[in-house]
C-alpha cells in the first residue's frame, strides 16, 4: 500500500504561514493527483479542525522508524473528537450516519468497527482507499501531529480545497 506522503522544494520553511509541497503518491487522488502541487497554511496545534477538511501531518511512527522531521503525509477528516466511527459494508459511517463522498471513486474494503475518537484526535482517510494509509490502519491521530490545512491545490480552475 503506498504511503501518501509529500515533498517539499528547496524554499521550504515550516515557520512560514503558507508552502507550496508536492504529492508523491495517489493516496488522495482525484482530489489531489502525485506530481501536483499543494498550498498548506500551517495551523497551530490548538487549531479548531473540520471535518472534511484536508491536513498535512507529521508522520505518527516515531518507534518504527518511519518518523522524519521531512516527511509529512496527507489525508481529508473525515471524524472528530467524540464521534463514532465505523465502515461497514464498504460504507464510511460516523455517528451512525452514512458519509456522502463525492470525492470517492472506489467503495471501502477495509471495515472498521465502531470506534469512539477520544479527545484531542481525528479520524483521517485518504480519498483513494484503495491506497491510502490511513486511520484505517493506525487509528486516530492526535491532532498534535497535524501542521497545517491544504489551502490550495492547482487544478485547472484553481479551486480552494475545503
């Protein structure tokens, strides 16, 4: 399964407000396609995230080895602090309600008990399931980890990404 990371450029300084980063991978393909770039607004660590909203974080494996200061990855909350979570029958459910996923071209495989998001933690999956590492597999992050909110990406019509 490919690992939704970013890279940045040679100008990239995390202590500005906004970068632009590059995809590597497909793991929030269509929304955001490898090889593109991304605008990220960095937030601070109190910041009030949404659901629906797609972040950049540090990555969450720091015992494993995968943790690197330079490597961030990218995935949409699709959960807050204090819902319920579950997919079932290839179906994203959060408090018991089906989530409607325009920006989903290919159902859920992975299924996911029902799972209370604890304080301070989010839900997040990648737009291609099928590729995307993901709270599927490591459960909800802290939202310590996040650094910042996808402000722009460069489709043709240059929509804002919320």
């Amino acid at each position: 399964m490919a690992d939704p990371h970013l890279s940045s450029g040679p100008g990239h300084l995390p202590g500005f407000p906004v970068v632009e980063l590059t995809i590597k991978d497909g793991g929030m393909w269509p929304t955001l396609r490898a090889g593109k770039p991304v605008w990220i607004t960095f937030t601070a660590h109190d910041h009030l995230y949404q659901a629906g909203q797609i972040v950049i974080f540090e990555t969450p494996f720091e015992d494993s080895g995968h943790r690197d200061s330079h490597q961030y990855w990218i995935k949409r909350i699709v959960a807050m602090a204090g819902d319920t979570i579950a997919v079932q029958a290839h179906q994203v459910l959060v408090n018991g309600v089906a989530l409607v996923e325009p920006y989903v071209m290919e159902a859920d495989s992975v299924e996911v008990a029902p799972t209370q998001i604890p304080p301070g933690h989010v839900w997040l999956q990648g737009d291609n399931r099928p590729s995307s590492f993901d709270s599927r597999l490591f459960g909800a992050l802290s939202t310590n980890f996040i650094v910042g909110l996808v402000s722009r990406h460069r489709p043709d019509d240059w929509k804002t990404v919320s």
